[in-house]
C-alpha cells in the first residue's frame, strides 16, 4: 500500500493579543504582517517542493486577504475552515456559537473559491462530540483536530497554564481520545475517538511518533535537532501508512516583520532567535524526505 502524507499549515496570526471579553486575537496589523509578508515565503517553500497543502484559515482574515487566498486556491491548494476568530476555548462556547464560529468560516471561505471548505481544525486542538455534530450536519468531509499525543497532553497541562495563563484552553481534551487512532477513521456519533465504518465523517489526525507519544508537528520539532525529526519521520513510517504534518505560519516569521512589537505570540519570538536560512534548510530536508516516502495529498482527498 502507498503511503499518503498531508502537508498543513494553520494560519494563526503572530499575535498573542487576545481580546479579554472574547479571547481571540486581537492584533489588526500582526494578521496584516501574516498575510504580506510571512504567507509568501511558506508559498515559495511549496512552490520549491511543487507540493500541495491545506492551509486552516481564520474566517475574520478573508475579507482582506481574498486576491491572495484565491491565488492560494487557484495554485491547487486547498483552503478549510480553522473557525471564523479563532476562540481558544471553542468547546465551551454553547453549540450555537460554536455553529456560528463554524458556519461564518464557511462562507468566508465559499466567498473566496465559490466551494464550502469541507475539512475542519479547532483552535489548539479542542474538538467535543458537539463540534463533530456540527461539522456533520453541515456536510463537513473531515476534521483534522485530534492530537492524541501524551506528551503533549502533559506539556499543555503544566507548560501552558504557565505561559498562556488562559486556564480555559487547558480543560478540553479527554484522557481517553488519546489511545484513538493514528490513521484517519469514520468518527462514530457522540464519541470523537470511536470508529463507524458508516459515518460520513472522517477524523484525520495530527500524526504522533510512536513510543514517545510526541507529535509531529513542526512547531514541537524545531527546537531540537533536525535529527530528531528525521527520526520521528521514520519511526511513524514503520507504524502506518499515513502521515499529518501540521505546521504554523508563524515558523516561517523574520525577526524584521515583528521589529519593535510587545504583542507578538511567544512562539514567534522563539522561532525569530533561529536563524531563518536555517529554519528553511530544515523545512527542506524535511519534505524531501516525505516526498520519497510518500504521496503528498490534500487532506479533503485522503481517504480512511
Ligand atoms: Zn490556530
């Protein structure tokens, strides 16, 4: 059997400015930055490769952004729906809110390539029975939100609480989805973990490396040593014959764009200390070895 890989990106903005009565980000001129000038370098990157991803857009960031979101979609790209402003406690808004947040993005998105989107990723990972059912009512294909990883379950757990101090982000993810699957599967009604051959949604989940429980996903691999990766890569390999590599906008930030800023996302400042032409010979390396190894898809074309 051929191996399948998904190249994705979420296109957060570099803020961490959240809104206290919302808690979304607020930053007008850090989501402007994201667009002009960090979306274009991930495009080249891309382009180099001649690989196709699925980039997780932010609904408040279409109306702006169109000419270049249509390129992105024209060029083969796929455009889903990473929830209209990005509230990092999606699950514990009330189903309609959380069908609004859903349902805007949509249209943002149909508003840009004609289409519905038809895949899904929640803020920071946080899905509930209850988003699942939206997403079927409303003829979503796929979800990618599910990161079974115990490592990163117990760094969000203690590292966040710390560092975010948004203790609300911290409260969502059951214990048990953990142990779901590594391969995309049909979600049974009501569970997020629980397989259905019959069901028309299909969970695509964050790829995790075998007996270490981590995930695989750039912003969690960069600061160790390319090796590293290298590594995960293989072992996940030998595990299944799927691969979800999730990536983040803000990976792709120069120190320049966010000169002299207060509000930029900590994960932006760290990534800004590593060298850029560094950050971009690992993203290289990296994808030079999924393109051997697998097929790279879009993720509303991976089938379970
Ligand atoms: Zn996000």
């Amino acid at each position: 059997m051929r191996r399948v890989a998904s190249i994705n990106i979420d296109i957060d903005t570099l803020s961490e400015d959240l809104d206290d009565r919302t808690q979304t980000l607020s930053s007008a001129e850090l989501r402007r930055i994201t667009y002009t000038k960090v979306m274009p370098r991930f495009l080249d990157l891309l382009k180099r490769h001649q690989i196709k991803a699925t980039f997780f857009i932010i609904g408040k960031d279409v109306a702006q952004n169109k000419e270049l979101l249509k390129r992105i979609a024209k060029e083969g790209h796929e455009l889903a729906n990473h929830t209209m402003t990005h509230p990092k406690q999606l699950v514990n808004l009330t189903a309609k809110q959380i069908e609004k947040e859903i349902l805007d993005c949509g249209e943002a998105l149909r508003s840009v390539t004609g289409k519905y989107p038809v895949g899904f990723r929640a803020p920071g990972y946080t899905i509930s029975p209850v988003v699942l059912d939206i997403l079927r009512k409303h003829g979503y294909r796929y979800d990618s939100s599910l990161n079974g990883s115990i490592s990163y379950y117990a760094i969000k757990k203690s590292f966040k609480a710390l560092r975010l101090k948004d203790k609300a982000y911290l409260t969502t993810q059951r214990f048990s989805d953990l142990f779901s699957s590594r391969a995309p599967y049909r979600i049974a009604v009501n569970s997020v973990s629980k397989k259905d051959p019959n069901s028309t949604l299909i969970e695509m989940p964050i790829s995790v490396i075998p007996y270490i429980s981590y995930p695989f996903v750039s912003a969690l691999l960069l600061p160790f040593h390319q090796k590293f990766s290298h590594i995960g890569l293989s072992l996940i390999r030998r595990n299944t014959t799927y691969l979800n590599f999730e990536l983040h906008i803000n990976e792709f930030t120069k120190a320049e764009d966010v000169a002299g800023r207060a509000d930029t996302f900590y994960l932006t400042r760290n990534w800004i200390q590593i060298d850029y032409e560094k950050r971009i010979a690992y993203f290289d390396a990296l994808f030079s070895a999924i393109k051997k190894e697998y097929d790279i898809q879009l993720l509303r074309d991976i089938q379970p």
